[in-house]
C-alpha cells in the first residue's frame, strides 16, 4: 500500500473526535510576566523601561508584557518633562499606570 492509499485509509477509519485539536499560534501560552498599560500620557511620548527604548504609547494600546519583578519606567516626550516610577509586576498580572506629564516652560 503506497502512502497516498495509507493516509486515506487513515482517513476514512480515524473518527474526528479521536485527533488531537488543530494547533493556533494564537492558543499558544503567554510566556511569563505581567502586561503594563500606560493611561493619560500623549501616545506620541516614548516609553522605555530599564533603560531600553520600548516605543509610543500609540503603538502598544493593549500594554507591554514584561517579564515578572521590579522595572523602572520611563516616558519621555519632547515637549514634557520626563517621568519616572517603579513598578514590580507578578506573573499573570496587569498594571495600569494613570500618567500626567508637566510641560516644559521656555
């Protein structure tokens, strides 16, 4: 029996309900750490955390999963004073941080 007659026969005798479910790479495991949600920022300010910059804000409307402990955040903008604060997430958890930046005054 050649493999093309093998895999019908295979087919035709397996019920649907015995196969394993079809694999998505969206039901694949988150890997470990928490998600940060930036709120009341401009989402053009640039978020960067332990001191690696991440990106805006805009782009990261459902947050940043970072790996569990402690981060130092930073958003920066042109325009505002940077801020700074500490944040230690758990695993599985989600923070959101209200931001308020102070203008720059020339």
């Amino acid at each position: 029996m050649n493999a093309r007659a093998s895999l019908l026969a295979l087919a035709l005798f397996v019920p649907l309900g015995c196969l394993p479910p079809a694999y998505s790479i969206y039901e694949r495991p988150l890997p470990p750490g928490g998600v940060l949600m930036v709120r009341g920022a401009l989402s053009d300010s640039v978020l960067w955390v332990d001191g690696k910059m991440i990106g805006e804000l805009g782009d990261y409307p459902e947050g940043v999963r970072l790996p569990p402990g402690e981060h130092l955040i930073e958003i920066r903008h042109e325009r505002y004073h940077t801020r700074y604060f500490e944040i230690r997430l758990a695993d599985g958890e989600v923070r959101a941080v209200e931001v308020t930046l102070a203008e720059v005054l020339d």
